[in-house]
C-alpha cells in the first residue's frame, strides 16, 4: 500500500471502533482534497451519531468543518472556542 493508501485505511479502522470517543492526531496529514472531503464527512457523521472526536489538527479548514469546540494553545495558555 501506499502511504496515502496505508493512511486512509488506518483512519476508516478508527471509524469503525465502537469505543464512544475517537482521537486522531493530524488525520489530514498527507491527504488529497477528495479524501480531506471524505474525512471531513466522516467526522462530522461521528459526532451527529453522539461520538466524542477529539482531534489534534493543523488544518484550520477541518476545524471549521467539523469542530463544535476548539481548545487552542496559545503562549502556554489554553483558549477555548465555541464554533458551532
């Protein structure tokens, strides 16, 4: 597989996991706008279904997409945001 391909299936077993919360750690990373569009779609049926994604992220772009709240370390402090 290639590392795309390995990562992909690596996040859809993570979607599968019963367990009621998920954390992905950079989940974006390294992937096309077709599959960044899937995750983002895929995350946001997690937490309609009542799941707890916690997700550690670079990408503005998939916090606003997906996120209700965002926690962001910021000079040694942390801020909370509601963005939903």
């Amino acid at each position: 597989l290639s590392e795309g391909e390995k990562r992909r299936l690596n996040l859809a077993l993570a979607f599968l996991d019963p367990r009621p919360v998920l954390l992905l750690d950079e989940p974006s990373y390294g992937l096309d706008r077709e599959s960044f569009a899937a995750l983002a779609r895929c995350l946001r049926l997690l937490r309609d279904q009542g799941r707890t994604v916690i997700l550690v992220t670079h990408a503005p772009e998939l916090v606003r997409l997906c996120a209700d709240r965002l926690y962001r370390l910021e000079g040694g402090r942390w801020n909370e945001e509601v963005t939903k």
